[in-house]
C-alpha cells in the first residue's frame, strides 16, 4: 500500500466525517456564521461528501482520484483563505493546512 492510498483513505475519513458535522451540528453552523458564509455550509458539505467518494472510486480509477484531491485542496485554499480573512490563528488554520497539503501530495502523485 502506497502513501497515497493511506493519505487517501485518511483523507476521505476526515471529509466524511466533517461533511457529517456540517450537516447536523449546531456548532458547525454557528462556526459557518462565524466565517461569514452561512449559505455555504450545506453546499461545503456536500461537495465534501462527493470529493471523499472520488477518492475511494479513484482508488480503482485514476481521474477519480487526480479530479477529486484537486478539488479538495482548492477547497481547503478557500477555507484557509477564509481562516485569514477572519484572522484566525495558526492552530485554528493547521486543520485546513494540513488537508491541503495532503490533497496536494495525493494529486501529485496521481499524476505519476
């Protein structure tokens, strides 16, 4: 089993589970509020959902995997983006640094 795999599964737990979050907690829509972006939360979560799904489905086929682990980077560009704006400090940013860089790493290598 390659890096990539184990990042991926791994990364598709974490999406799943925070997609899960997004849609049923009210600490999650608080945070939305927070972010200034409420009506965003529910299409977070389900491009999240989607995305994990790709890179289970990219584990058999390859643009899953390449399409899927660039859309979450970008995703997590955005949410530390947003991190930024709303001057956030590092340890409230390291969840979405280290979502990006791992999807980064995951789309790289499914370039190969």
């Amino acid at each position: 089993m390659t890096a990539a795999t184990i990042l991926s599964v791994l990364s598709c737990l974490a999406f799943f589970v925070y997609a899960i979050q997004c849609l049923t907690m009210a600490r999650m829509k608080a945070e939305f509020e927070r972010y200034g972006v409420p009506r965003l939360r529910r299409l977070t979560a389900i491009l999240q959902i989607l995305a994990a799904i790709g890179l289970i489905v990219g584990l058999r086929w390859r643009p899953a995997m390449t399409i899927s682990s660039c859309g979450l980077m970008l995703l997590m560009f955005v949410a530390l983006s947003v991190r930024i704006r709303i001057k956030d400090g590092i340890a409230q940013s390291l969840p979405a640094i280290a979502l990006m860089a791992t999807n980064g790493y995951i789309f790289v290598e499914s370039l190969k």
